[in-house]
C-alpha cells in the first residue's frame, strides 16, 4: 500500500480539523513470511488454533468408517475455519476397562478423519467429576458406590462430595451420580493411566475439565483421609475443621489445595507425554481473577508443566442472553477476565470461550478475546455444542486466519502493569459471602432466570475490597486509555517485568517474601510502584501479619507512621507512589467519582507512560503489540459504547496518536520511520469485506508521532503500522540531582529530520531555550579517572559549527539528524551522539555550556554509575569578533587544574580503556552572508573556537551545570567543547567465559531445570540489561535487548 502523506490542519485542543469526505479504498497489505517455530514445547498450531466442538454427532463403532453425516459434520467444521476440534466423548461417564478402550478406538477413527482434513484433535476427558447413569446407581455399580475411598470430603461435616442430578447443573441429568474425585486417592493412577492410553490414539492432545474441589453442593473439600495425610506431609499442618479465615491454618490449606491439583494434573500429563512426547494437555479453567479458585482449589496460573496450557471458560452474565444485557461495570469485568487469562497462561499459548447467544454479541465475545491475546473457543450459550452462528464464525475465523501472525506472534508493548495476587485473593476477600464473578446481581430484564446472581447482592464484586480494587484498577486504566497488562503472582519473575516502568499493586497486602525482593529489585533498577491500600504489603504468604511492612524501605514510611498518601523517590532508584485509599473500589462503585480517578491516574501520570493517547470516549478499548519479524506494530481498539443493559452499540469516530519516539527508544531499539498506515477489521460493517485487505485513514506524522483519524469504530478495529529501521536508536541520558529528588534525562533523536524529544520515566528532557529550540544533550559515562579528555573518534560523531547571519542548513550524514537554524535568532546544532550546542540570543545574555567528557570502551559485564554533581562555570564576555579561515587548524587547549575530580564506579571486569588526546583535526569555519550549506563527512569532527582558552573546571559529570554570563550588547562567547564518545561491546551469542577459579563456562540457552545467578550487568539507550550464568541462584531467567545475541537466547557453546 503506498504511504500516503495528507496535509492535515491541527487544531488547538483537538487532533483534527474534519477531513474532506472520501471514498475509501481496500488494498491489499503485504505479509512476511509465516512464523511457524515452537514456543516451548507448543507447536504453531496450538499458537494460532481456531476451535470448535464435535459433540453433536455420533462416533461411529471403532471398525467402520465413519457415517456420511458424521463426515458431512467435520467438512462443515474445517469449512468454517476451525483448525482444532474438541472431541466431545463419552468419557465422562464411568466406564469399565473394555467400554474405555472401545471409546479409545473411537477416538482413533474420527482422528485419523480430522487429520486428513488438515485439522487437529483434542479430546475431552473431565479430570475431576465422574457421572454414573441412574441404572448403575440403582443397581449400586456407580463410581462412588464401588470406589467409597476415592471421593472428596466436606472439612467441616466429612460428608462426601456426591450427589444425584436434580436440576443442581445442567450437565448432570436428574438421576445421575455427580461423583467428585480425591486428588490424592486411587482415582489419581487410574486417571492417569486413562490418559496414557488415549495419548496413544493418535489424538493431539486431552482437554481435561473440572480439576476442582467442587462446591456445587456448598462444601469445602478435601479433608478425605488421603488429603489429610498429604496435607501433613507437605506442610506439617492438621487440615482445618471449619472454614476459618482467622485461622493461619485454614489459610495454609486453601493455599495447599492449588498445588495439590497442580501436583495430580502434572502427574496424568507427565504419564501421557511419556507414550507421546508430542501430546498436549489443554486445562478448562473456570477460575479466573475472582474467589472461585478460593473457593474450589485450582489456580490456574499456578499451574506450570511441560506441554501444559488452558483453555479459559470466561463465563457471561447470563444462561439465555449471554452479554447482551451486560452493564459497563460487567463488561469491565468480561475484559478484566480474558486480560487475566491471557498473562495466566504466558508464555504458553492461552484458549478462552467465547460464548455468544445471537451472532452481534458473540462477536463481540471473539474480538474481546482476540484483542487481549486470547486463541477462540467459539460456542454457543449456555452448552458447547454448536456454533452461535456459523457464518458468523466462518466470518470471523477467515479474518482470525489471514491475520494470524499478528494476534498470535506479535509482543504486547504495554509499559505499565496490574499486579494479581493470588495470595491476596485467598486472604483479603471471604469467599463464603459470595464470588464477585461480575458487578450487576439483578438482571435488567424481570423475565431472566438463569442471570449469574440471580439478585443475591452479596455476589457482586463491589462488595470485595480485595477484588473490587483490582478490577477498579482495570477500569482506571481502561477508561484512562492507558494500555497495561496483568501478571499474576504465580508467574512473577524479574524477567515478567523488564519492558515495564510502572507496576500497580492494588491493595496488596499479601505479598511473599520472594515477590517482595522481586519488586525492591525492580524499583531500585528505576521501576516505578503505585501502591494503594490500608495495609500494603503487611501479611506474609500464609496470611499472616508481619511485625513491619515487607516495603517499608520503598514506600518511606513503617506500619505505625502510614499516611493518607506519599511519593517516595528511592535513591538511585524509581519512585513509588502510595495512597492509602482503596480509589480503585471507589471508582469501580461509581464511575462518576473523579476524585478516585485522579488519584490512581492523574496524581501518577508522570509514572504512567502510554504509547497511545487518543480522543476517544473512555468506553473504547486499546491494546498495542509489535511483531519486530514482519516490522509491524498493531493499534487493537475494541468498542463497548452503547451495551448497558441492553445491546445497541453505538458507532464511534475519533483520533489516537502514537509516540514513535518511545516505541523506537524503549522497544523496537532502532530508528522507527512509518512507511504505511492500514486500518484492518473483521466487523461486517467494515469497507473491506477481504480478510486480506484494509484501509488507509487519514493520518499526519512528523517523525515524532503519528496522528490517525479513526472513522466509524463498529465493534473492532486494528491500525497497522509498517516501518523500516536502521541504526540503534540515539537515546542520552543526563541525570540531576537536587536535595533528595534525581531526575535522570533522556533525549532520543529519529532519523527524519526532526529532532524528538520523549520523556520516559526515569527520564527528563533538559533544554536551555530563550525561543523555541531543540538541544540534544551527549550521553555521559563516568570511569574512575582525574584526567580531562578531549577524544575524537573518526566515526559517525560529526560537528558543524556555521556562524552566519542567514538562515544556515547543516548535513549530517548516516545517523545524525539535520536542523534548519537561523543564527539571528537562535542557532540548535544537533548530532545524534555527540552535540555542541550554541545558544545566541538577540539581546545581551550569551549562554557557554562547558561540558567534560570521558572515552570509556566497554564488554557487557560493564556496571556503568553515573553519580550525579553540580558544575558551575562563570564567564565574563568581552565584546569581541574572531573569523578563523576556512581549513585552519585550529587547536584548542583545556586547562584544569589539578582540583579534586573523583568520579566513583563500579565496573565488572572492565576490557582496555584507551583515552587519547588530539589536536581537533580539519576545523572549518564557515562566514557567510547567504544561505550555506555545509556537507561534513562522516569521519571529520570540527570544532571551533574563538581563541585557547583557559577555564578552571571542578567537574565529575555534566548533569547540572549552572552557567553565569556577564550581559554585553551583541557578544557571543564560543563554548569551550570536549568531545564523548562511548563504545560498547555485544558479547556473542555463544561465548565461554573463566570463573574466578580458571574453569571454561558457556552460556547455555534458557532451561527452566536450572537456576540463574546475575554476574554484570549493562545499561544500554537508558535500560539495564542482565548477563546471568548458570549456578545456584534465583531462578531469573537471562534477558537483554531484543535482537541483540548474546542476550535473549544465549546458544550452547561449541
């Protein structure tokens, strides 16, 4: 598609002026290549499946082949793009030995079908529920009456977790056995043995359902005999006779319950793998970020195994109309749920339900999904059986498969994160009062029988302080527009949190002594926290309180001085924001409190950095993710105007701007320059009926940020952004201190002739300007050293200094950005490394920066400390003009005397520094009463000056530098100029290294069997990196700059 530039008139509070109407044209967008490498131990087709259920069709006898119809049935399936079939069986029934191995040769011949149709098969096997026929209940054959030993039972009454269909559930048939079975009995080898023998059937993968303790009867479970002696074994602790939340005991079981199933899942799956090292296990999780796995035991996200992901059943407000009439405040909680799910899987591919009752609002299921990162499960409410609509899922799963790569390969680029504790979870909320699954417990139509709560008031997550600040905080963030992603307790690692500036914890008070040094780390690397709560941080991992909060040191205050609110700046560190207010709560009550709001997001905004922001209403979506293989970036925005109870959703039009700045800073970590802009959508409504095709909005760029006017948002849109890339993106870094507040500036220069300034947030810009100016500050990178170097490196470091009294153009050639200065004026010179910068003003007050500058060569195990001081330089201007001829040498002298420079750091195994001084070689000095254009070489570096001078200077890094300058009409004093230079060295992707002891070592690549310990670390464009190595440490895995070797993936040695 070819980039089309429009003219686009700015407005003064608004992004644009209204467009000239047009008819637009549906191009074709242009695809890399296809990405088909695993990720773990997941295939491409797991990455990127499309399911959908057979069920409604019988199995055929195990010897023939299957029947027209059944045939007819799975051609329908692939017509409809499905590319994983969920093999409904009979095996939730109990089956003896001869009827299973029947129902396995069932399995055999309908895979063999599914495979010839290019399809993949997952059967579905329920790991926790057996359901045995009333004939076999009557006749005393069912499961637990001839298994007694192998069920559940109650804590409190130790009654049994059994019961006999009478309209309890829908899948269980009145008459039938419901028998939920003990994790720890004999049910766990025969399951697994079970599974073992349909791993060999040639079916891809099991679909294990209902690993739960069940509570369909209101019972706690499991104090069965096998449980209790578990429990003691792996804790030392009784199981608890009642449901206590006092009770550290009680706590410690509820906890202990997540790995149990954990532990009996792994256990089928290992046995299953055995037989077929390629056969998947897909886990229904019905607990997502509310207190049903409190309440029934399994933590999805705790559960981590090899060849192990989930599929999330997210539930729908209700039975018979799914989300139609869902408020806001539940459709909040429907994205909270697929948010959660997706980061509960990572890096694992994650499948969720997308329930629908009419083909609208099950689109709007699938885009939610899609949006958020979710692979779709498309059916129909409240069963599994059909499709909601199938030409609707043959729509949407076309558009799912031309786009693929994008959802499914592409890397999430929020820069602020939401924080899911699951010991928070367990502790905080008392999931005996309800489960908080959504907001609205009565449903706005009377004739409703099956919504969620059925008018119990106590079931709405409004009423839990715990859940309720976190979902808060999810609609803070969501009406705010600031892009942010989820992690979860169980998933915490140091590695989870490097592309993010910002973590919320949302009245976290239980926090793990692991987690805690987790967050210390962050921070005292410059992360930032906000923190909310009465009580941050005070119960440690069983629920238990601590004698002083886990993070006082970060938040500055102890448990008996907690005030109403603090920003705390950590020393050499980021800042973390603290509000004792639950303000998400408030928020989540009433979107109409503005004090709440402001106080998560406005008060923070300096802490929140969004690569988007937008004009939209608060009630639109955004999500943003990068794919760097095919040079993408991707703008998802979802529409919720208009379904408050009922389901009219309302077109809307507005615009959203993107920082290129940022996303070639922080993460695509080249100079990013948008060669096309496309609108792509799967909404019927969309101009472009092909998959294949999109739109190209209008749009204005200046380099810096790309505006995009975005016209009829019906329910999903994405904007792609195409880009090409060269060079490392130029990023300096100044850091001032004063009293006890560090700011640490950052200037990033883009190629396209526009210098950017981006503000991060451990990051200012620092500009010294009478009128409008742009200065790029030189990077600075201190060494222990008493020597004041002037260096020149003959490489892309190029300087024009051009005295006119015409508008001037200097060209800088390869890396370096071209400005357009008129000296009469102001003069801005500005080179993407190193910078001499002049400031001239009309009047009287000449400005001289007199700037240090070190040469420092260093390797990846270099710890570069920048320790912040105060120079000040007084200069007295005398009233003077000096033209040095074209081609003069000149040289420059910088005298210091020898005052106390001490500059402390820490370097890890520093490689040879050379520091060399020279004589400024081919200065020119240009004068001149016309427009000039002056062409400098890439190796030539010029500088000019009026005459040696001799300044005396106490400096160790020029960070704050305070600059007196005597008035006198129509003088200009040159600045005294030292050149800095800084070159980094990449370490190989396969390297071997000596330890102390002389001992070779390689760098292996990422093994989840072994532990990390950091040994250096470097700090590259403002970001710090980790180089780690194997031995005994705590258990992070290696990172570093995207697609730098040496750090992402460090490869086997040779």
């Amino acid at each position: 598609m070819v980039l089309i530039n429009l003219v686009l008139t700015v407005l003064a509070g608004s992004a644009f002026a209204v467009p000239v109407a047009r008819a637009p044209t549906c191009s074709k967008l242009s695809m890399g290549t296809p990405i088909t490498s695993p990720i773990g131990s997941f295939p491409d087709w797991a990455i990127k499946a499309r399911a959908g259920d057979a069920a409604a069709y019988a199995l055929g006898d195990g010897t023939a082949n299957l029947e027209p119809t059944d045939k007819a049935y799975l051609d329908g399936m692939k017509a409809q793009g499905v590319t994983v079939v969920e093999l409904d069986t009979e095996f939730s029934g109990y089956l003896d030995d001869a009827a299973y191995a029947g129902a396995v040769d069932n399995v055999k011949t309908v895979s063999q079908y599914i495979h010839s149709q290019g399809m993949k098969v997952v059967v579905y096997y329920p790991g926790g529920e057996v359901l045995s026929e009333k004939t076999a209940v009557t006749a005393g054959k069912s499961m637990a009456k001839q298994h007694p030993d192998w069920v559940q039972y109650d804590i409190t009454t130790n009654q049994t977790n059994v019961f006999i269909g009478s309209g309890q559930v829908f899948w269980v048939d009145p008459g039938v056995e419901s028998a939920w079975m003990d994790f720890n009995s004999g049910w766990k080898d025969y399951f697994a043995k079970r599974v073992a023998l349909l791993a060999g059937s040639g079916a891809d993968g099991v679909w294990i359902d209902v690993p739960l303790y069940n509570d369909i009867t209101g019972l706690w479970c499991d104090a069965s005999p096998r449980a209790a002696a578990q429990f003691k074994a792996d804790t030392g602790r009784t199981v608890p006779k009642a449901v206590n939340y006092k009770d550290e005991n009680f706590r410690a079981w509820l906890q202990w319950r997540h790995t149990n199933i954990n532990n009996f899942l792994k256990y089928a799956c290992s046995a299953a793998r055995k037989v077929n090292p390629n056969f998947l296990c897909i886990i229904e999780t019905v607990t997502i970020d509310y207190l049903y796995a409190t309440r029934t035991g399994f933590d999805g996200p705790s559960l981590i195994g090899d060849g192990i992901t989930h599929v999330w059943e997210i539930d729908v407000v209700s039975l018979d109309n799914s989300m139609r009439t869902a408020l806001e405040d539940d459709w909040v909680s429907f994205i909270s749920m697929y948010k959660y799910s997706k980061s509960g899987s990572a890096p694992n591919p994650s499948w969720a339900f997308t329930y629908g009752i009419k083909e609208d609002d099950a689109r709007h299921s699938i885009v939610t999904a899609v949006a958020t990162g979710n692979n779709v499960y498309e059916v129909k409410s409240p069963k599994k059986e059909v499709s909601t609509d199938t030409v609707m899922r043959t729509r949407m799963y076309k558009w799912i498969a031309a786009n693929e790569d994008r959802l499914y390969r592409s890397q999430r680029l929020a820069r602020v994160a939401l924080f899911h504790s699951s010991e928070n979870r367990d502790y905080i909320d008392d999931a005996t009062q309800g489960l908080g699954l959504f907001c609205t417990t009565t449903s706005p139509l009377a004739t409703d029988k099956t919504w969620w709560a059925q008018g119990t008031a106590a079931q709405s997550c409004y009423n839990f302080q715990g859940l309720g600040e976190y979902r808060g905080a999810v609609k803070a963030l969501l009406h705010s527009h600031i892009p942010f992603e989820v992690i979860v307790s169980p998933r915490l690692s140091l590695v989870d949190l490097a592309q993010y500036d910002t973590i919320v914890l949302p009245n976290v008070q239980a926090i793990t002594d692991a987690q805690a040094a987790i967050f210390r780390s962050f921070v005292q690397k410059g992360g930032n926290l906000i923190v909310t709560g009465p009580k941050p941080g005070l119960l440690n991992d069983v629920g238990t309180e601590r004698q002083e909060l886990i993070l006082s040191d970060l938040l500055g205050f102890t448990k008996a001085t907690i005030p109403a609110s603090k920003i705390n700046q950590v020393p050499n560190g980021g800042k973390v924001s603290y509000i004792q207010s639950t303000a998400g709560w408030k928020y989540l009550n009433a979107t109409t409190d503005s004090a709440s709001l402001n106080s998560l997001i406005a008060v923070n905004a300096a802490i929140l950095p969004t690569l988007v922001s937008t004009t939209a209403d608060r009630r639109v979506h955004f999500e943003v993710s990068h794919l760097p293989e095919w040079n993408e970036v991707y703008i998802h925005m979802v529409n919720y105007i208009g379904v408050n109870g009922k389901y009219q959703l309302t077109k809307t039009s507005f615009a959203v701007t993107i920082d290129l700045a940022q996303l070639s800073s922080k993460f695509v970590k080249k100079n990013l320059i948008v060669s096309d802009v496309s609108i792509i959508s799967p909404d019927p409504s969309f101009a472009c009926q092909d998959a294949t095709t999109g739109i190209t909005p209008l749009f204005t760029n200046d380099g810096s940020k790309l505006v995009a006017q975005i016209d009829s948002l019906d329910q999903y849109q994405v904007l792609v952004l195409k880009y090409t890339s060269s060079g490392a993106a130029s990023t300096t870094t100044v850091t001032t201190t004063t009293g006890p507040t560090t700011t640490t500036t950052t200037t990033t220069t883009v190629p396209t002739t526009t210098t950017t300034t981006t503000t991060v947030p451990t990051t200012t810009t620092t500009t010294t300007t009478t009128k409008p100016t742009t200065t790029t500050v030189p990077t600075t990178t201190t060494k222990p050293t008493t020597t004041t170097t002037t260096t020149t490196v003959p490489t892309t470091t190029t300087t024009t200094t051009t005295t006119t009294t015409k508008p001037t153009t200097t060209t800088v050639p390869t890396t370096t950005t071209t400005t357009t200065t008129t000296t009469t004026k102001l003069t801005t010179t500005t080179v993407p490394t190193t910078t001499t910068t002049t400031t001239t003003t009309k009047p009287t007050t000449t400005t001289v920066p007199t700037t240090t500058t070190t040469t420092t060569t260093t390797t990846t195990k270099l710890t570069t400390t920048t320790v912040p001081t105060t120079t000040t330089t007084t200069t007295t201007t005398k009233p003077t003009t000096t033209t040095v001829p074209t081609t003069t040498t000149t040289t420059t002298t910088t005298t210091t005397k020898p005052t106390t420079t001490t500059v402390p750091t820490t370097t890890t195994k520093p490689t040879t520094t050379t520091t060399t001084t020279t004589v400024p070689t081919t200065t020119t000095t240009t004068t001149t009463t016309k427009p000039t254009t002056t062409t400098v070489p890439t190796t030539t570096t010029t500088t000019t000056t009026t005459k040696p001078t001799t300044t005396t200077t106490t400096t160790t890094v020029p960070t704050t530098t305070k600059t007196t300058t005597t008035k006198q009409a129509t003088t200009t004093t040159k600045p005294t100029t030292t050149t800095t230079t800084t070159t980094t060295t990449i370490k190989p992707a396969t390297q071997t290294t000596t330890t102390a002891g002389g001992v070779p070592k390689c760098y292996p690549a990422w093994d989840p069997n072994f532990d990390y310990t950091v040994v250096a670390t470097v700090s590259l464009n403002g970001i710090n990196y980790i180089d780690k190595t194997i031995g005994e440490g705590a258990g992070v895995r290696p990172d570093g700059p995207a697609g730098e070797s040496g750090w992402v993936s460090e490869g086997p040695c040779a």
